[in-house]
C-alpha cells in the first residue's frame, strides 16, 4: 500500500464524510472542509517523514557504495533507526493520528464512538485509496506479457509502464 499526496485530500474528505453520515462524529458543514484539512495535515506529515527516510537511505546507499536494488532493505534499516512505521504498520500509524485529533480538534463538535468502532471505518476508506498499487501492478504486468520477468528488460519498460500508468490516473 502506498500513499500518494493527490489522494490526500480524498482520503480526508471521504473519512470525515463516512465518520459524519454514520453518526461517530458531529461536524458542522461550516467546519468540515477544517477537519478536512487537519486529517490531510496527518498524512501529509507523514509522507514528509517517509520522504526524509528516503533520503536518508539514498544516502546511506551511496556511502555504503550500494547499487538501488538494495533500496528497500535500507530502507527499512532507516525507518527502524528511526522509529518510523511502514506498509501496513505505516497506515496503522496514520489511522491511531487521526483518532486522536477528532477526539481533540476544535473543528469536531462531538465524537460518539470509540476507536475501536471507527477505525475499521478509517482503515476501509484509506485501502479502497491504497490498493491502488496493487491494480497498477496487475495492468503494468499485463502490457508486458511480451516480456520474460526477471530479465532486465521487463525491469525497464515495467517502472517505465508503472510510471505512465501513475500518470494517466493523475497519482503523480
């Protein structure tokens, strides 16, 4: 699962919406697009953060004289270095920031539910957003059927076809 910075503001909108419209949250319409933004803030900040481990592991990798195939194991090294979560325990993360900012946000009236009944909530809109990758996996790989996996060819023209599709779907 990943986290593109166009489907923020979706994401937020569609949790305020669903938390508002099943009656775990009051909002008033006049403060929605304010909690709106205070969840995008959330996410935002955490793809800053993802960003900075990033570049903490391109750097690592260049120190360390590795080629980019390494880039996920460092990754990974960096992020827990860090205290930093990623995939799943990345969105987990996410999702525990913005219970606690409905539960102390001036741009929510009331919170009648607890946690446990709104994060499943939370959790369903933001995979319907991120699976996304899993799709443009599926449709890269089926416009390179004429190529062998594994081979560096596929590697190529698949982050090439990756990248129009990203596109095409407006994620970049």
């Amino acid at each position: 699962m990943r986290l593109y910075p166009k489907l923020v503001p979706i994401i937020a909108r569609e949790v305020i919406q669903r938390l508002s419209a099943e009656h775990d949250i009051e909002v008033e319409a006049i403060r929605a697009s304010d909690a709106e933004m205070d969840l995008s803030a959330i996410m935002r900040e955490y793809l800053a953060n993802e960003e900075r481990v990033n570049q903490a592991t391109r750097e690592a990798l260049e120190r360390r004289g590795y080629d980019f195939s390494k880039f996920s194991q460092v990754k990974r090294e960096m992020a827990d270095v860090r205290g930093f979560q990623l995939g799943e325990e990345g969105i987990e993360f996410v999702i525990n920031q913005m219970l606690e900012f409905l539960l102390v946000s001036r741009n929510v009236e009331e919170v009648f539910s607890d946690d446990q009944a709104m994060r499943p909530k939370i959790l369903q809109v933001m995979k319907k957003h991120l699976d996304i990758e899993d799709d443009i996996d599926r449709e890269a790989r089926g416009r390179l059927k004429h190529l062998e996996e594994g081979t560096g060819a596929f590697e190529i023209e698949y982050q090439k076809v990756v990248e129009q599709i990203r596109r095409a779907r407006g994620l970049i």
